[in-house]
C-alpha cells in the first residue's frame, strides 16, 4: 500500500480526479472546513466562559479557609493565638501548601460623600496575601498590595469596582469607616480591582490588618487563616487540619462554591456534548459527500481496473484525493477557527449584573487546534477508504454493463 500511495502515476490520476470535478472537490473540502471551524469556534468560547468563571471565583477565593469554632455573642470572633501558631507551623511543613495568609476581618461601615454602606473589611498582612492573589493583573486604577504599607501610611484601603461605583468614589477620594467598637477614620482609596464577578468586586476590601487591629484595638488577633494549595484538589490538608485542632471550622472550595461546581460540571458536560455533536453531524456530512464522490467515480474505478490496476493502487489514488482535500479543509478550517475565535474574542460585551468583563473570553488552545484537523483529515480518509474498498472489490464488466 506504501509503495502505491508514493506511486506517481498514482499521484497523477488523483489530481486529474480533483480537477475533473471542481464542483465536487470543492463541496467536499467545505464540509471539512466547516466542521473543523464549528468545533474550533464552540469549544474555544464554552471552555473560554468556563475558565474565566474558574479564574475569577476559584482563584479570587482561597482553597481551604479555617474558622474558630469558639463562636460568641462577639461581633469578631478569633482563632485562639496559639493555635494560630501552631497552624502556621504545620502549614509551613506541608508539601500540598502553596501559600497562606493570615486575615483580621470586622464588620463596618463606610460612608462617602454619596454614599453610606455595611461591609466586611479584610485585614490583611499584604506580603501574605500577595502570594494568595494576583491582584495587579486585575488592578483597575491605582497600586495593589504595596499600597498598604504600614510601616509609613496606615490610612489605604483597596475596594473591589462595583463596591466603588457604588460609594461613587475614585483613586484618591477618601473614606469614613465606622467600626463595631465605635472607632472612626478617615482611609484613602489607593486602588480599585475587578475579579470579573460581580459578587465578588461588590463585597470585597483590603486593608492592613494593623490598621484593623489598631483601631479596634485587638493587636494580635486573627480571624482566618487561608491557604492555597499546589492542586486545588488535593484536599487532604483539610482533614489532617481537623483531627489536629479541635478549636476550627475548616471549609474548602467546594463546600464554598457548591453551587459554582456543579454549574461547571454542567457546562463542562454541556460544551463536551456540543462539540462531540457537532463533530459527529460534520463526520456523517463528510461521509456522505465523500461516498457520494465515489459512487460517482465508479466507472473511473471499472476502467483503471480493466487496464490492470490493482485494487490497492485504486484505493491509494482515492486516498490521495482524500488526504488532499481533509488536508486543504483543515487548513482552511483552523484558519477560519482561529479567524473566528479572535473576532469574538474582541467583540465588546455589555457588564450584567453578574459578570463584570469587557469582551467574551476566548480559550486559544492549541490542543483544540489540533484536534479539529486530525478529525478533518482521518473522517476523510476514512469517509474515502470504505466506499473505495467496497467499489474496487466489484467486477468492472458488472460495473460497465450497469452505466
């Protein structure tokens, strides 16, 4: 078959074929694009929306967050300072722990010239939180963590964007916050950040924990401790952090995100489902145009028979028509894909109440690439195969008496 396949004669006959038949190549190499682009275009924007959700909640949030159990009639409740301590070691020690950060939180309200609000501040030691998220790629305006610094300047605080439309206040303008002990300040907004997600960026602050703990005057305590880890999955931290210490909660990213998991598991089913859909209707479209093709050519497979050819040179010369045109489609497919992709990708998208994100987010990989033209090429050559096959095996005398 290898030496039929190289055979120039071969060759020849096969282009002739695709030329005779302009109208039928060209329907042919169509379907193949077409089914590569669809495949391309849908599983690139469906995993697009789904790492974006992804990458705004899951990496926003930490993955295993511990609590004090110990709750009071207290508006702050506190992990104990030596387990504090001794959590810190353990988590130092584990081979799963990527990062953690200590965080004082309190409720609070602030109040603009516009606007007054209750809400959670989270103090935070800025180096800590840093290894935690990524917060200069979502800054919006202004600095992030290194803002709140402390040592020189304990009046900052970092506001999500919808928090800050909604107090109608920009880098710069300053805060009053009222604080559950009575204690009032003025902090100045030093950056504003967006994790895509209006849920999140409507609620979420930062502050530095001294600055909390100053003000309220509780200068050692912590409220939670989060932790991400190297996998998001590899939970064992969180049991092992149970039977350790009998004075937390401890919650993970699922037990947090219920609801966001089984959304994902739904769209991740759904956008499988789709693209495994679409490539089985382009499949069967490319099978039937294909074997259309062939049936067509039965008298030219009666003739190069009756000269002397031989089945396995007939079906190479199909299988070079195949290749040509699963190779042509594929090319143009991943082309038009990509072409597709990218317009989508940087087509505006209006802010919801949900979603905070200025264009649809497109997921560019190669792998998707990659697939959608080794299906275009291996649905043509097979599409071809069999129907030469069977056309190849019959006597070319029935073949010629029956046109």
């Amino acid at each position: 078959m290898f030496n039929a396949l190289v055979n120039k004669v071969n060759f020849f006959i096969a282009k002739q074929h695709l030329l005779a038949r302009k109208k039928q190549s060209f329907l042919a190499i169509l379907g193949v694009l077409l089914g590569v682009t669809t495949f391309i275009v849908m599983a690139s924007f469906m995993t697009g929306v789904n790492q974006f959700l992804d990458d705004a909640v899951f990496n926003g949030n930490p993955d295993i967050t511990i609590y004090t159990n110990n709750k009071s009639s207290q508006s702050i409740n506190t992990i104990p300072a030596d387990t504090v301590a001794k959590i810190a070691k353990t988590l130092k020690k584990h081979e799963t722990v990527k990062a953690f950060s200590q965080q004082f939180a309190a409720p609070a309200i602030l109040i603009s010239n516009a606007q007054q609000l209750p809400i959670r501040l989270n103090g935070i030691i800025p180096d800590q939180e840093d290894q935690m998220v990524d917060l200069d790629r979502r800054l919006l305006s202004g600095t992030g963590f290194q803002s709140l610094n402390y040592s020189t300047d304990d009046k900052s605080i970092l506001l999500g964007v919808s928090l800050a439309k909604r107090l109608k206040v920009t880098v710069g303008d300053s805060l009053k916050i009222i604080l559950p002990n009575g204690s009032n300040s003025y902090l100045d907004v030093k950056g504003i950040f967006s994790f895509g997600i209006t849920t999140i960026d409507n609620i979420r602050t930062y502050v530095h924990a001294e600055t909390l703990r100053k003000l309220l005057k509780q200068p050692e305590d912590i409220t939670a401790i989060h932790i991400r880890l190297n996998q998001r999955n590899q939970l064992q931290l969180k049991d092992e952090l149970i039977h350790s210490f009998d004075s937390i909660e401890v919650n993970d990213w699922k037990e947090q995100n219920k609801t966001i998991v089984i959304g994902n598991k739904v769209r991740n089913i759904l956008t499988w489902s789709v693209s495994f859909a679409i490539l089985l209707v382009a499949g069967f479209g490319m099978y039937n145009v294909l074997h259309s093709v062939v049936l067509n050519k039965r008298k030219d497979i009666a003739v190069l028979k009756s000269i002397g050819y031989h089945e396995e040179d007939i079906i190479a010369i199909f299988l070079i028509q195949a290749f040509v045109i699963g190779l042509i489609g594929a090319v143009l497919g991943l082309a038009m894909g990509y072409l597709i992709s990218l317009s989508i990708s940087t087509t505006p998208i209006g802010t919801s109440d949900f979603i905070i994100v200025d264009t649809y987010p497109v997921n560019f990989d190669i792998a998707f690439y990659i697939f959608g033209s080794l299906f275009g090429l291996l649905t043509t050559l097979l599409a071809t195969y069999f129907p030469t096959k069977k056309a190849s095996a019959i006597d070319p005398v029935k073949t010629l008496r029956g046109l």
